[in-house]
C-alpha cells in the first residue's frame, strides 16, 4: 500500500483577498471531485485588483477543475490544519 502524497500550497485566504491575505495548508495531493492524482505543482500569480501574490496552482488530468473556493470548502469540511495571515486554525 503506497503513502498518499501530501503537498503544500498557498493559495488566497478568502475571494476578495486584497492581494495579501493567504491561506497555507498540507493537503493531499488528489482531486476532491474523483480522487485521481493532481497534476503538478508549480506557483502562480492570483489576482484580486491591482495584487498579484503567489499561490499554488496545478492542472488535473481527470480534468476537475479546483477552484480555491472548493479547497477551502474541503479543508473546513476536513479539519485539516492550515495557517492563514499567519495563524493556524482549524
């Protein structure tokens, strides 16, 4: 039985993130949607007015579509610990 990948990601904290606020968290690395295998990781540009943080994207070969709303959704259904702005929650 192999060990379910885990990875880190950034990705904003909230829709209307400023530009500044982020959410860090160690999922697994599977779709929420099929359960197949993410695509890889690699870091991108958000964009919510004038800012463009960093934050972790990918494309899913079973062709889900993740939207950050959906993996905060996951995370909060989840319990799965995280940090946002800084401080970890639950």
């Amino acid at each position: 039985m192999s060990e379910t990948r885990i990875e880190h990601i950034i990705i904003p904290a909230n829709f209307e993130h400023s530009g500044v606020h982020r959410l860090e968290a160690d999922v697994p690395w599977y779709c929420i949607y099929c359960g197949a295998t993410r695509g890889e990781p690699h870091q991108g540009l958000s964009f919510d007015g004038s800012r463009r943080p960093a934050v972790t994207m990918w494309l899913n070969p079973c062709g889900h579509v993740e939207s950050y709303e959906a993996i905060r959704s996951w995370l909060k259904v989840h319990r799965v610990g995280r940090r946002a702005e800084g401080q970890w929650s639950l």
